[in-house]
C-alpha cells in the first residue's frame, strides 16, 4: 500500500500513538483532554495525505521543502497553523509543539514500515513527499505559534501599561494636591489617603506580574506551609477587605476544625483575591459569603459565594488561565486578569485545586480545597506555564 494511502487507512493507529507521546509533555498536556491534545492533528494528517497525491513541479517541491509552498486558499488557515496558535494558547512551549511533529512523523513512517510495504521507487517518492509535507506543516504551525506568542505577549503589556496608568495618574494627581495642600494645611488626609491606595493598588499590581513572569522563567511559586487556623487567616483579611469597602456586606461562616498546615501569606492572597473578586464583579445589593469548612478530616475547603450574572459553562475553566478578563462586570477597575490564575496555582502549590460553579439560583461560587496538612514543594507550582 502506497504511504499517502496508508495514512489515510491507518490514521486512528497513528494518531493514537502521537496523542500517546503528547500526553508525555508535561505540564502543558497535564491540562488537556484527548479531544484537545489531539485536536488538529488529524486534519494535519489529512491535508498531508491529500497533498501527496497531488502533482508537483520541481520548484513547487523546493518551496514546499523550506515552508513556503503553495496554500489552497489565502484567506483560510491551514490545519497546521491552527494547530500552532492554538499550541500557544494552550501553554506548550515551542520545542514542545515541534516535537508533536517529529512524533507524528516517526510514528507515520514506523507504522507504515511495520506493515511491510513494498519500497520500490514510487513509495521512495511518496516517502519524500510525505518528508516535504511535514516540513511545511512544521514551518506552517511553528510562524503561527510564534505570531500567536508575540500577540500574547503585547497584549499582556498592553492591559498592564493601561492598568498602571489608572492608580498611577491618581497617586500623581493627590500629589500635586498635596503639595498646594501643604501650603495651605488643607485636605491632607484625604489626598494622603488617595497616594496610598493608588501605591498600594500598584504594588498589589506589581507582586501579581512577579509571580506570573517567575512562572516564566521556571523559579515557581514556592510555599512554607506552617501550622496555623485557616479561620483566623481568612477574618483577618476580611477585616482589612472590610475596611476598604465598608459599603459592602463580607460574611463569614466557619464549620468544623479549621486548624492545619498552610502557607499563611499566600492562602491570604487567594482569599483576598476571591473576595475581591466577588465585591467587584457580584451585585452590590447582595452580602458577600465565606465559607470555611473544616469537617473533613483530610482537606480543608474555602469557598466564596456572590450573586450576580451567571458565568457561562463555556468561559468557566478560561477564567483560570492568566490573562483572561470575563466581560462581566466592572469596567473601570483595574485588572490583569491575573487574579484567578493566582488562586489556582496557590492551591495546586499546596496540593489542593481550585474550582467554580455558577447557577441562578446558587450564584456564582469559588472553591479552594487545601488538604489539611499540605507539605513544602520544591517543584515549580507554575511549571505549566512559559512566557513566549
Ligand atoms: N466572583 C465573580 N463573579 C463573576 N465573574 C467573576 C468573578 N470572579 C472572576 N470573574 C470573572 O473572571 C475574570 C478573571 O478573574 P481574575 O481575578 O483572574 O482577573 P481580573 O479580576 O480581571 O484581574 P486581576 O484579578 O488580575 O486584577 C474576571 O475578569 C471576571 O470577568
Ligand atoms: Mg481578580
């Protein structure tokens, strides 16, 4: 059987062997279903089986072998740039997205040689073809992945000089008045005031875009868990949240044993996160609910509830990733969309996960479940991520 139609018969066998080499590419595949991981490549497969059975002229073969040989259509991507972008988004890096290639090459010509073809010349010829085919599929798929990259990249700078724009020009502003002011000995608690939360939101800014870029250069989050009342953390930081929004209702509700072995500062800034998070984009009508529940004897689970629009299932899990901002709610804020991302790999940090649930009758409700005595990790909590 020629190889363009073996790939054609064969492609289950084929790509259940690449879907089996790209679960192995940890962390990014960690994240992903089968239907994911496996997603573009058999359209990748098709497409190259359908140009091998093409005619070629000799340029067309030289263009074809450096990347740039001819496309169906201009205006529609092919399958393997669809699959490079996506590669990006997903979070694989780039030796990760053209090692999926080397694999489906080596699995198609390994396949193909274990059902003893006959090689005479026209296979030999079929065997180039399918070489040159890859090699575009790999140029075509490693420019989108890399375009796709790029355009992550400034968007992310793009949101965070807007983001600092905003406490930046009121830290600027309360001090020119506090200059005049001081002159005059008025109005300088309120402007003094303003300086401080606009330097506080920046700094707050700041320490998120730290741990993401740390994520990026593979250092990861580390916790030194330490006994403590996850109680007595969480009222804490309700106070001070409390304190900056007197006009909204934070109640507190605890159950069970609280006591266990956490990360102090940072089960802080996950909760901080979440009820800031709930004040911003929950009704203002409605308390904000946290829940602590300590019956089990293993885990310990936080869970913060507002009202509010339903988050749809479709954009529920995205929320997670970094740099995703939903289209609820405040608009004027200022976010990176870094927020939730945080909260996540704090409780993976400590062993734990994160979760949402949204329904009209139940509101919108996030979860963190920390198991009770969580152990000091010394791996990369933020392995999943590279900055392109
Ligand atoms: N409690 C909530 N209710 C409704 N939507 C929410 C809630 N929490 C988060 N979201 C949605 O999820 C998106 C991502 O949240 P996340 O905290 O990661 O980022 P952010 O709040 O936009 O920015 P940052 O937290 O970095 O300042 C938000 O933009 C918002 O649309
Ligand atoms: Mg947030």
């Amino acid at each position: 059987m020629g190889l363009s139609e073996f790939i054609t018969s064969h492609q289950e066998a084929i790509l259940e062997e690449c879907e089996a080499f790209a679960q192995t590419l940890l962390p990014a595949a960690a994240k992903m279903n089968k239907a994911a991981l496996r997603d573009h490549a058999a359209q990748v497969l098709a497409a190259i089986a359908l140009d091998m059975k093409q005619p070629q002229t000799r340029l067309e073969q030289r263009e074809k072998s450096q990347g740039n040989g001819p496309r169906l259509n201009d205006n529609v991507p092919t399958a393997a740039e669809i699959h490079g972008s996506l590669r990006a988004t997903d979070g694989f890096d780039v030796n990760q997205t053209a090692a999926e290639y080397r694999a489906l090459r080596a699995s198609v010509i390994r396949l193909w040689f274990a059902s003893t073809p006959e090689l005479g010349r026209d296979e030999v010829f079929e065997l180039v073809r399918f070489n040159e085919a890859m090699d575009q599929a790999l140029a075509e798929s490693l420019l989108h992945f890399a375009n796709e990259a790029a355009h992550m990249r400034n968007v992310f700078l793009g949101v965070l000089s807007h983001e600092l724009r905003t406490p930046l020009s009121t830290i600027v502003a309360s001090a020119h008045s506090l200059v005049l002011a001081s002159r005059l000995q008025k109005h300088l608690p309120a402007a003094a005031e303003r300086v401080l939360r606009g330097g506080k939101r920046i700094e707050s800014l700041l320490n998120d875009l730290l741990d993401y870029v740390r994520s990026g250069i593979g250092e990861g989050m580390r916790v030194a868990p330490v006994a403590l009342d996850v109680g007595l953390v969480c009222e804490k930081i309700i106070g001070e949240l409390q304190a900056l929004h007197p006009e909204r209702g934070i109640v507190l509700q605890s159950r069970g044993e609280l006591a266990g072995v956490c990360d102090e500062q940072r089960i802080a800034q996950a909760v901080s996160n979440l009820i800031g998070n709930a004040i911003k984009y929950g009704s203002p009508d409605a308390d904000v609910q946290v829940a602590l529940d300590g019956d089990d004897d293993n885990e310990i689970v936080i869970a913060v509830r507002n009202r509010g629009p339903v988050i749809s299932s479709a954009t529920r899990d995205s929320l997670f990733e970094p740099l995703v901002r939903g289209v609820s709610g405040d608009k004027t804020g200022v976010s990176l969309g870094l927020g939730l991302y945080i909260v996540r790999e704090i409780a993976q940090a400590h062993g734990g996960s994160a979760s949402v649930s949204s329904s009209a009758e139940d509101g919108t409700e996030f979860q963190i479940r920390l198991p009770r005595h969580a152990g000091a990790n010394e791996v990369s909590a933020f392995a999943g991520l590279r900055m392109h």
